[in-house]
C-alpha cells in the first residue's frame, strides 16, 4: 500500500539536533521491521545519521560506512539491522548474487544510502528521509512516509525535539 501524505520538514543547526532525532526515532517501535531509505548529495549526512541511529538502538564498537561492502550487517538482542549503501552498486545482478532479495524479505531494520542507485531492485521504502546541507553547516531533513509503516513513524516523529516551529508543511 502506497501512502500519500505530506512531508515532514525539520532543522538540525548541528549535529546535536541530528543526533536527538536519531535518539527519538530509535525509540520507535514500528522502526523494527522497517526499511529507511536516506538521500541527499555528498556529505549531505546520511552516514552521520545512521551512526547515531545504530548507537542509539544499543550497537555497540565500530559503526563504519558500507561504501565498498555494500552492506554491514548488526545482530543486537532481537533486533537485526542492515545499513546499505548504493554509492557504488551498478549491476542488478549483484541484487541477486549478494542475496539482497532475502534480506530485504526478512524481518529487522534495512537502511539504504543511495537508494536510487538500486532503482528497480528495492522494494518500496517505509520512510524516505532526504538531507540537505545549508551553507552555515545546519541541515534539512524532508521526511516522507511511504507505507502504514512509514506514517505511524512520521507520526510518532511530528514531536520529535529538533523540529523547528512551523516547518511541518
């Protein structure tokens, strides 16, 4: 089911903002079983806000950007979460080869960077989160639900901290 709603527009000044959306939004439930699809140009902050999200979900040592892997999997109790990165994918067939299909199928976490790099492969995101960086270091993040999943965490996240007033449009 594919959800229409309007986005959700937020302002981190820093990276502390970044870090306490991260920390609210891993204290949601629906987050469990769902797939995050982050874009935005280089240096944009996806990475930074996944490392926040992963720390803040409880993963514990080195939390490293999947550029050249593709994907870096993590096993905490009862959750299983996979960070993805399309920067350098170019071949479908390595979809199918590296067994992405069944990940994606299975229950737990699945963040992709670059997502459009896999056009066509990945199924659908539950949330798409797009990252802008503005001149004076601060970023923007346009939130947009893509499923029931997707709007139940949009939902949960119209309180979230680091939200500016009047910048739900």
């Amino acid at each position: 089911m594919i959800v229409k709603t309007p986005p959700l527009l937020l302002h981190w000044p820093d990276e502390n903002a970044t870090q306490a959306f991260a920390e609210h939004l891993a204290g949601q439930v629906g987050l469990r079983n769902a797939f995050v699809s982050l874009q935005g140009n280089l240096g944009a902050g996806k990475t930074t806000l996944v490392r926040h999200l992963l720390r803040a979900l409880g993963v514990q040592g080195r939390v490293k950007s999947p550029t050249y892997a593709v994907v870096e999997p993590y096993s905490l109790q009862g959750l299983d979460i996979w960070h993805f990165d399309f920067y350098r994918f170019s071949d479908p067939r390595e979809w199918e080869d590296a067994g992405f299909r069944d990940i994606f199928a299975s229950p737990g976490l699945k963040l992709a960077e670059w997502p459009d790099k896999a056009f066509g492969a990945l199924p659908l995101p539950d949330l798409e989160i797009r990252l802008e960086v503005h001149r004076d270091q601060s970023r923007s993040a346009t939130l947009q639900a893509k499923s029931a999943t997707g709007l139940a965490l949009m939902q949960a996240l119209q309180e979230a901290p680091t939200r500016d007033a009047g910048e739900n449009a």
